[in-house]
C-alpha cells in the first residue's frame, strides 16, 4: 500500500507527496482583489506540500461574498496570481486555483452596484459575512431566473482559463460549504420549481452543468471538484437523502474523468460526526468510474489518522488546513513527527505579514 510520503499521478497532475494544503481564506488580496506580492511569499513557503489548493476565489465580481478575497476574472488578477504560481512551482510544488461563486453567502456592499446577492431561492440564508465593517448578516438574495444560468456557467469556464493562463496546474470547483452549487444542491435550500429544482437529477443539474464547461475549457484531467456532503455550515441544514444525493452527482460526473473529488466529512471545521454518511461507498463509486483519480480526504486528521488513511486504501491524498497556516513545512514536520505550532486565530482573516508569512519552518526544514 502507498504511503502519504509517496508521490502520485492523477488526471493530468503530478504531486510529489499525497499532502494538500486544503483552501484556507485568509482575506488579504490588494485592492481590485489582486492577489498580491505577500500572498505570493505565503504560497510559496509551503510548496513542499504535495498539492496546494488556493484559497476560494470568486469567478466574477457578482460571485464575492467577502471582503478582500482574490478574483480570477480580471487581468490585473490573472497576473497577481502569475506571481503565487511562480513562487510555488520555483520551489518544485504544484497548486490549483479553487473557483467559487458564492451565491446568497455575500453581501450588497460587496456586489457592484450594491446588487443583491444570487442563488437558487430567494430565501436568506441564517449567516454572517464579513464585510468592510466586520461581522453583519448576509443580505436577502433573489433567485436566479433560468435564463440566467448560462451566464454563470460561462463564468466558471472564463476563470478555469484564466487560471491556466495565470498557470495554476488546474483548478478545483469549490461545490461545498453552503455556497452557490450547495444552494442548487440541496432541498434544505433549493426551492424551485423548473428543471433546475424539485428531484435530485434536476438539482444536480445546474453543478453539472458549470463543472462540465470547466472540464472542456481545461480539461476533466486538471478539473478537481470539493464536496461537503453533510456540512451544516452557511445554514446549509441536511439534504433529505444526502448519500442518495451525492451518489447521483459522482456518477453525473464520471464521464467528465475529474483529477481528484476532494471531501470534507462531517461538519466543516468541526465534528466529523454531525450526520451519517457513507464516505467509503462514495469513494468506491468514483475510484469505479474513474481509477485515474484521486480520493482526497479533509477535516481533523492528524497525522497517524492520515497514514493510515492512505495506508489502508481510504484515501489517496489528505488535506489539511489549519496545521497548514502555522506550519509552512508541514509536509518535513509530518514525516520527522514533529511537534506542530498552533495557529493564532485572531490573524486568520485580513491583515498583513502577521500570522502569515511569519510562521517558521524547523531550521532543518530544508532537509525533507
Ligand atoms: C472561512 C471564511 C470565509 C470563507 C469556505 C471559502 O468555508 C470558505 C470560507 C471559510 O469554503
């Protein structure tokens, strides 16, 4: 059997160890969010992860939900992201870009013109964002019409290649956490009444449908996909068949031969048991249709959870996200079992170099 120290090959990517630096948003792109020269030291400092997935970015500017996070959908980002792919892959890593939309999860003063966010209903969502004057409730979204949809999907395709043109290694489609795919997802959310709502083929429908145009833009083989079957966060509540639900969405992907479906089990940050499910049905389902991919598991793994999560044939990557924050070498640390630096969770959103670029790694670092 593997270990978590070996490298690997799927779809269309190389790592070099099945470690991923899980997306973290740390609310610290420049203005017109340009990601900026700092973000590009951060990356860079942690590219002996085997995959580095990039904090969430928002597709087009209707698709913010959070003050200062990047975007992938101007020049000036594209290049600002030029830089954090240069850093990374000088120091021999590999990083994909996460693409997002965040549907209702966002707020007017965060959407030009001070629009009203978007989603699947026009029910708001029981949640907070963080805007210019810190925490506040999202704002009451308006439901997409139908017509739409296109655009949205075109969308995702334009910021897969512009993330390839910034050159990022390929990108994962963020469709967890309460945003806008979950908001289409799920019957705790989705309450329409055309072919993109009511049964689960026509919910499923409209993620298909923007994860298809990413996989023929670049390509299913660089095309990595986040799920978050059972999470409540972003009021997201339970999908009545949640197995059944994702199941459906697995096979409805198989053809497109994604690189990798990376999963978050249980709460988000939090309890890995909020609700049942069958994670090991799911991979099994996957690995059947698509041998070629990768089963990328998330949500408190230590480090002896994460061996023998990969030793035993569960996984066959792991990421971590909060150990990552602290420790730029986490990957050196994980294999020497070093004793790990705990993050400060007061610099994790906004701010500059503190709580940032200024975690070390160990002086022998370089040896691993
Ligand atoms: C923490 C704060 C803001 C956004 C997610 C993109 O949960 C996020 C996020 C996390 O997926």
């Amino acid at each position: 059997m593997p270990s978590l120290f070996d490298s690997i090959r799927f779809g269309d990517i190389e790592a070099a160890n099945r470690v991923v630096m899980a997306p973290l948003t740390r609310d610290r792109a420049g203005p017109n969010q340009v990601p900026t020269p700092l973000m590009a030291t951060y990356y860079g400092q942690r590219a002996s992860a085997g995959l580095i997935v990039s904090e969430a970015t928002q597709i087009s500017p209707t698709a913010q939900g959070y003050l200062d996070t990047p975007g992938i959908h101007s020049a000036e980002q594209v290049e600002g992201w030029r830089h954090v792919c240069d850093a990374v892959h000088g120091k021999g890593g590999k990083i994909v870009l996460q693409l997002w939309h965040v549907g209702r999860i966002s707020h007017c003063s965060l959407l030009p013109g001070g629009a009203q966010p978007v989603s699947s209903t026009a029910r708001p969502a029981r949640a907070k964002t963080f805007t210019a004057k810190g925490f506040e409730a999202v704002s009451a979204p308006r439901a997409l019409d139908r017509t739409e949809l296109p655009g949205i999907v075109e969308a995702y395709a334009r910021a897969a290649r512009n993330a390839i043109a910034a050159g990022f290694d390929g990108v994962e489609v963020h469709s967890a956490n309460g945003y806008l795919l979950e908001q289409f997802l799920r019957d705790s959310i989705n309450d329409r009444h055309d072919e993109y709502g009511g049964s689960r083929e026509n919910r499923v429908r409209f993620p298909v449908e923007a994860v298809a145009a990413v996989a023929a833009e670049i390509g299913g083989g660089r095309t990595g996909l986040r799920i978050s079957p059972v999470s409540p966060v972003n009021d997201a509540g339970q999908d009545s068949d949640a197995q059944g639900l994702f199941e459906h969405y697995i096979d409805r992907l198989a053809p497109l031969r994604l690189a990798y479906v990376h999963v978050i089990e249980g709460a988000t940050g939090g309890a890995r048991d909020v609700a049942p499910f069958d994670y090991e049905a799911l991979r099994r389902r996957y690995k059947h249709s698509n041998p070629g991919g990768a089963w990328v598991v998330n949500n408190g793994y230590t480090r002896a959870t994460a061996i023998e999560a990969v030793a035993q044939g569960h996984a066959d990557m792991v990421a971590f996200g909060k150990p990552f924050i602290a420790n730029p070498d986490l990957v050196h640390r994980l294999r020497i079992d070093a004793p790990l630096t705990t993050p400060v969770m007061a610099t994790f959103y906004g701010g500059g170099a503190e709580g940032y670029t200024d975690y070390r790694a160990l002086p022998d670092a370089a040896a691993s």
